[in-house]
C-alpha cells in the first residue's frame, strides 16, 4: 500500500464526489462553484489530501487538516473524509490507511487524531471500524450554518 500525498484539485473532487454520491447521493455532491470556494480557501489551511494505491490502482482517499484546542492539549490531527473503493472494504485497507495517518501525527506533533463518522445509522459499520482503530467515542457533534 502507498499513501500519496495529492495537490490536483480534480483529483480531489473526483474523490470527493464518490464519497458523497455514496454517503448522501449524487446531489449532494457540490457544485463546481463550491469546489472552487473550497479551493480557493485551501492555502490558509494545513489541509492535506492523499490517495491510496495498492498494485498502483487507487484503493482509497483520504484527506486530513491541523486543527488546535487547549481541550486538546495543543495541535491534533481530523479526518475529515475517508474513502475506501468498495472493491476493497474489509481488506485492511482502512486500518493501513489509519495507521499511516498515526505515523503522519507523528510528525506533526499532533495530540491526538478526530474523525467524525456519518450520522446516518446505515453507517453503523462505518463507526464500529473507527473503535476497532482506536477511536473512542467522545460524543455528539453539533453543527450550525451561520446566516
């Protein structure tokens, strides 16, 4: 398995829109303004984006960015979206994926590593592979969209 990181805003959003098409369907995907948006606010962020190729065909994407809380203790790591090609679930991949993450936390002298796995219980697996990696459940998240 190799992790690589990407800097190619298509490949981004190619990623992206199969993950959400797959989490939410297809119009929930964003539009192409949006993406833009996004991109164009990247620079100001550690953010990072990675695909995951095995036999050097594409297995899973992944993407990550710095964040920093005194709850925290300092600066830690989010996953803020993880994909695994289909083909490929329950091969390891994932868990590989996380352990190259924790490595790449390592570096960065993070605290600790967040995800956030989809709301919807149809993705109950989807949460139960993040406590068998460690992950431990720490409550409900909340979001809000200010007007």
């Amino acid at each position: 398995m190799e992790l690589i990181e990407i800097t190619d805003n298509n490949l981004i959003k190619k990623y992206i829109g199969k993950l959400y098409g797959e989490l939410f369907g297809t119009s929930s995907i964003p539009s192409d303004m949006s993406f833009q948006k996004v991109f164009d606010e990247l620079s100001d962020n550690t953010h990072f984006a990675y695909e995951v190729k095995c036999d050097n065909e594409v297995v899973a994407f992944v993407t990550l960015s710095e964040s920093f809380s005194i709850f925290a203790h300092g600066r830690y790591g989010i996953i803020n979206e993880l994909w695994v090609h289909e083909d490929h679930r329950s091969k390891g991949i994932g868990q590989a994926v996380i352990q190259e993450l924790v490595e790449i936390s390592h570096v960065y002298g993070w605290s600790r590593i967040d995800v956030t796995a989809p709301p919807s219980k149809s993705w109950n697996r989807t949460f139960e592979f993040y406590q068998k990696c460690g992950f431990e459940f720490t409550g409900r998240k909340l979001k809000m969209y200010p007007a």
